[in-house]
C-alpha cells in the first residue's frame, strides 16, 4: 500500500477515488511513565517511554487505515494525515494518534 501525504502518487495516475479511510489507535499511559516523564522534563531530554508509546500508537493508526482502504481495494492512500492528541482528565491521560485519507485506485 502507497501512502504520501501529497494529493497524487508520482509517475501514477489515480483511475478512482475510492473514499476517505481513517484509522484511530488510543493508548493509556500509567502513573510511573507520568512520574519520569515528569522528570525529564524538569531536567530536560527527552522522554524515550512516551516517544516509544507515540510510535506504537502511530503504527496501529496506520495499520488500522490500510486495513479500511484494502477493504475498499485501494492501492494507495493520498492526502494523508497524523494528529497527535493527549486525552483525559489530571487522573488519567491517554495518547490519541489518528491517521486519515482517501484511498484510491491507480491506473
């Protein structure tokens, strides 16, 4: 599956377009990540246990959005799109990435 964040797919023509597909990956975070994350950034760096969750979650958003554009039978997703989200309240907070497009079919 071709993905580019550019509305074509170089040296291909788009025959159809098929629809927008999205895919969605939610991960909770647990208080002994908040608690050294919250040290990392008092001391500064960076914080290797949310970067490690941010490309999990970003790879499940992917994966979910292939899964719905092979569905259609799509051979490329264009105009995709990342957004990164935290949820939740003081209690509990959740990482949110959403990745989105439209699946098309190339001639």
């Amino acid at each position: 599956m071709i993905l580019t964040t550019t509305d074509s797919v170089e040296g291909r023509k788009i025959a159809g377009y098929l629809g927008i597909v999205a895919g969605e990956a939610v991960m909770g975070t647990n208080i002994f990540r908040d608690f050294f994350a919250g040290i990392t950034d008092i001391l500064g760096g960076r914080s290797g246990s949310y970067e490690k969750e941010l490309r999990k979650a970003k790879a499940l958003a992917l994966e979910s959005m292939i899964e719905e554009a092979r569905t259609l039978g799509a051979d490329a997703v264009v105009g995709m799109d990342l957004d990164y989200q935290q949820i939740g309240g003081t209690d509990k907070q959740m990482l949110m990435v959403a990745a989105s497009g439209t699946a098309v079919k190339l001639a």
